[in-house]
C-alpha cells in the first residue's frame, strides 16, 4: 500500500496536477500540465521502487536462515540448474548449510537439505512443521473450506475428525493384506461360478 502511495505522490509531482478541492466551491475539472516526459516519471518512481523493494527483501530476512542473495523480483531463479535441481540444491547447501532458503520470485521456500536436517525438523520439532502450504486459488473458491486445501487449525480438526470417522467403520484395523486376501476369496469364487462347476 506503501508503494502505491509513493507512486500517485510522484506522478502528481511529475505532472503537477491541479485537484480541485470540492469544498473551496471551485470548478471541478482537472488541469493537467505535464512538466516531465511519461518515460522520465516511470523511471524516476522505479528508481525510488527498487531501493524499497531491496531494503523490504533485506531487513525480512534478519531473522530467516542464510541464502544465496535474491535478485529483485525473480529472485534466485537465475541461480538455479532447471534440468539439475537437486545438483543446485546440493551446492548451494555446500555453502549455506543444511537449512538455506532459496527464492522463487518473491516468495520464500525453505529447503531442508540432507537426512538429519529432515529428521530434525520432521520428527524431532515435528508439531511446528506440522502445517501445510496455502493454495491462494482453493482458498478464494472454498473460502477456507473442505478437507483437500485447508490449512491450519481447520486441517488439523478435519483430519482428527477424519482418522476418527474411518476408524470407527474399521479402517485400519486389520492389514492391507487381509483385505486382498478377502477380496482374491471373493473373486475366486465368483470365477468358479461363471466356469461352471
């Protein structure tokens, strides 16, 4: 919202419009008199947008992991082998450490890097990493929700109640193996019905 501000504050300065003011009893029409070339405004609010954006990136970061420096806006895309990822992966957890983040576009992702890394945030701290990603699209259909994309306390509730559910009709008490051999039973003799005798 900032950013939005800054930007109408430099074009009003660029183009040094005249807002009429509805209280002064004046005309309302506006009176533009652009000073500057539209190309010299663009430019001058990027060059003011950047800066922000790198100091936003950099002092969001202090409390976060290290990481391969971001570029603005794509991030560390350019740094990464596409055909090869887990070989980028692996270099860069070379020099970073097991738990690095790596930037896509703007947004964060943490990469845990090795089998005690996994282990340690998976099992050890394992109600912490418990959550799961959001889905910004599933979320503005399902308005937060159904049992595939939700998240959070809901999911957790959800999935409580589901395991519940499933247990109580008998899920999960007896192995995957007796149900195959049930089912070959069944299906045995239904074959030896249809081959006649």
């Amino acid at each position: 919202m900032d950013s939005i501000r800054l930007v109408v504050f430099l074009l009003v300065l660029c183009y040094k419009i005249k807002i009429p003011s509805a209280l002064s009893g004046g005309r309302q029409d506006w009176e533009e008199k652009p000073s500057v070339d539209l190309t010299v405004a663009l430019v001058l609010c990027l060059s003011c947008l950047l800066p922000r954006s790198l100091w936003s990136q950099i002092s969001g970061r202090a409390r976060l992991p290290s990481s391969p420096t971001p570029l603005p806006i794509i991030g560390n895309i350019l740094q990464l082998d596409v055909k090869d990822m887990s070989k980028s992966l692996t270099n860069f957890s070379k020099v970073y450490g097991p738990v690095f983040i790596v930037y896509f576009g703007l947004k964060p992702i943490v990469v845990l890097h090795g089998y005690e890394a996994v282990k340690e945030a998976l099992i050890d701290h394992g109600e912490k990493f418990s959550g799961r990603g959001s889905f910004p699209v599933a979320e503005k259909v399902n308005k937060g929700l159904g049992i595939l994309f939700s998240n959070g306390k809901r999911w957790k509730e959800i999935r409580r109640f589901s395991l519940m559910t499933l247990r109580n009709f008998r899920m999960g008490k007896r192995s995957i193996e007796d149900h195959v051999k049930e089912e070959a039973l069944c299906l045995v003799e239904e074959l030896r019905k249809t081959n006649g005798g």
